[in-house]
C-alpha cells in the first residue's frame, strides 16, 4: 500500500461522548481505492460508533472526517452516500419480501412509459440485476424471485454489487459474517476480495480475526473506544491480532487456571495403592 496516496474516506483523531461515557477518544482510520481494512474489536470496543461517524449518522465531538483529502461535515446519512461512502448493515442488507431485482434498484427503480402510465421496467432492473450479480459471481436464473430465498452470503454480496453499481467509492461492511456459517461467510469474503480487485475501498467491521485475516491489507484494532494502532499483514500475525483483541490474553488465562485446577485435582486423588486398602 502507498502511504503517499491521498485515501478515499479517512477519520483523523476523532471523539464521541454521550453524557459521561466515552464512546470513543482520538480514533483515525483511513481507507484507499482497493484496499480492505478490518475494523476489529471485541463488544463495546467502539466499533459502531465510529462507522456511524463516517457514515454520517453521528458528528465527531472531536476531530475531523475528509473524503479525498478535502475535510467534510456529514449531517446525515444522505450526504455520506453522496460522495460515495455505503453502509451496509447485516440485518438490513435487503428486504426478504421483495424480488432480487426490486432489492436491487431499491429506491432508485427503473421506469417505462410516461406520466400516470409510468411503471416499473421489470425486465430492464432484471437484466441488470443479473449482469451486475454476474460480475460478483453470482448466477441467478431468475432475479425476480425473492430475496428471501437467498441465502444469507447471498444477499450480502446482492447488498454489495447494488452499493458499487450505483457508485459507491467505499463500502463499509457492518459484521457481514457473524451470523454466518463457514461457507456462508467464505462467500462473502470471496465477493469483498472480488470488489477490492474493482478499486473500491471497503472497510470491514468484525470481531472475528479468523473472518478478517485473510482478506484485510491493514488492520485497526479498537478497545474501550480507544485504538491500539493500525498494521498492516505483514506486521500482525493472527496470534498476535488475537492478542491485541485481548481473547489471546483471556485464553492463555483460562489455560493457565486449567492447567493448576487440573493438579490440584490429580494431587487431591486418592493413589491406587490407598483405594485398594
């Protein structure tokens, strides 16, 4: 990753309070075109919050957000998706009693005819539905069944090529996988290296190191509102992602305190030479 490259999207020393408590303190994070950066934390790290703030939802207390270099005040969420910046929310990736087609142009639907005759061009939205799914690797025979059929890395990545096709410069991914099963979540990650090899930038949110490994360029790892640093692969190994996490330091806890338990219990045991008296 060139560093002298300007990012896309990028939060400098940002803070958000609520009352007494600290949501977060003088957090920056950053995300170039083609780039995947994992936002990890375990709950209540501050994650949410902080992509609330780049998605326009909260403003910063403290520090500033630029997109493209240029500093921006986001006032709602509307102004984020207007200079390219996509949220996608895990329960709320598409609306399972609508068709794939309608999913996908949700808002935003293709017409025919005109005036009071105006309606919606069903075989256009699911011509394009069908290519742009096509270029994520999804083959769907027919768009126009329902998204609910779908399964759940199926309408994540459905969330994700609606988000590039209709020019999205950043998408940012709120914990896609972690309801997910193993191969559902294996799909996902498949389609989020396949819209990085697009040139978009996307920001990864999850508390999963085993999800976020393998497909992430950098990572920044958030505890108690407070960040401990951004690396990139090369300078965090998985052992040492978990570590920062703090689940490395608990299990070599709960290991340690195992271990002791079980010999105190062996030492307690009667030998066999008692037990046959």
């Amino acid at each position: 990753m060139n560093s002298n490259r300007t990012p896309i999207l990028e939060a400098r020393n940002v803070s958000k309070y609520f009352g007494s408590v600290v949501a977060l303190e003088d957090v920056s994070i950053s995300v170039h075109a083609g780039e995947v950066v994992c936002l990890l934390g375990d709950n209540g790290a501050g994650k949410s919050t902080l992509i609330k703030i780049l998605s326009g939802v909260f403003p910063p207390d403290r520090g500033q957000v630029f997109v493209d270099g240029e500093a921006v005040h986001f006032r709602f969420a509307h102004d984020a998706r207007e200079r390219g910046i996509a949220t996608v929310y895990q329960d709320l990736a598409v609306l399972p009693l609508m068709s794939v087609s309608r999913n996908f142009f949700l808002g935003s639907e293709p017409t025919k005819g005109w005036g009071p005759l105006r309606q919606f061009d069903r075989r256009l939205a699911d011509r394009i539905a069908h290519e742009e799914l096509l270029k994520m690797g999804i083959d769907l025979r027919d768009t126009s069944q329902l998204a609910g059929t779908l399964s759940g890395g199926e309408r994540q990545s459905l969330a994700i090529a609606r988000a590039i096709y209709f020019g999205a410069r950043v998408i940012i991914l709120d914990e896609p996988t972690s309801a997910l099963g193993v191969k559902e979540a294996a799909i996902v990650l498949r389609y989020i290296v396949q819209a990085r090899a697009r040139g978009v930038g996307l920001i990864l949110i999850t508390h999963n190191p085993n999800h976020a490994y393998p497909v992430g360029d950098r990572f920044t790892v958030l505890d108690r509102g407070r960040s401990l640093g951004t690396f990139t692969k090369a300078e965090l190994r998985p052992e040492r992602l978990l570590g920062l996490m703090g689940g490395g330091a608990e299990l070599e806890k709960l290991t340690q305190e195992l271990e002791a338990l079980k010999q105190s219990v062996g030492s307690a045991a009667p030998s066999p030479a008692d037990s046959s008296r």
